[in-house]
C-alpha cells in the first residue's frame, strides 16, 4: 500500500487550519447551491402556477399536453407539472 505524504513548511497550524476552513466552507457553499438548484429544477408545480409561469391561458395548457409537448402528472384529481420538464420543453426561436 503506497502512503502519500504532503509537506507543508512555513504554514503555522493556524494558517493551516485557516486554509482548510476557507476550503471546506467554499466547497459546501457550492454544494448547497447546487442542492438548492436541483430543488428547484425538481419542483411540482399546480395548473395555475403552469399558467402563471409560462402566460398561457388553459386551453393551450391542454393543447400542449394532447400533442405531449408537456408531461402531466395526476394525483387526487389535481393535475401537477415538473418545473425542470416545463424548462427543458422551452425552444429557442431560430434568428
């Protein structure tokens, strides 16, 4: 088994505690970021919210849904919508 050893000179133990700190808190700031991020990409959003968020009127709602433009999931009679779904099913317009 090979042991890898690092040497570290003229670092008191503050310093180096002080390094290892600023690491370790810039890593998990990253990764609560990235945690909130997915929450929200992972969010069920209602009907009305769909309609709010996109500014289409229900019928076209619907028309999206019929042509499987949008994925619908259904539970307890109330329609909900993946927001990361309704993100990704967003063209670009060509130029």
């Amino acid at each position: 088994m090979q042991q890898n050893s690092i040497l570290l000179q003229n670092v008191s133990p503050e310093q180096f505690k002080e390094l290892l700190t600023n690491v370790f808190k810039t890593q998990l700031e990253d990764f609560k970021k990235e945690l909130v991020n997915q929450t929200a990409k992972d969010d069920l959003l209602s009907r009305e919210q769909v309609l709010e968020l996109l500014q289409i009127n229900s019928s076209t709602l619907w028309h999206y849904q019929n042509k499987g433009k949008i994925q619908v999931y259904k539970f307890a009679n109330k329609c909900y919508y993946k927001r990361s779904e309704l993100m990704n099913s967003l063209t670009q317009l060509k130029k």
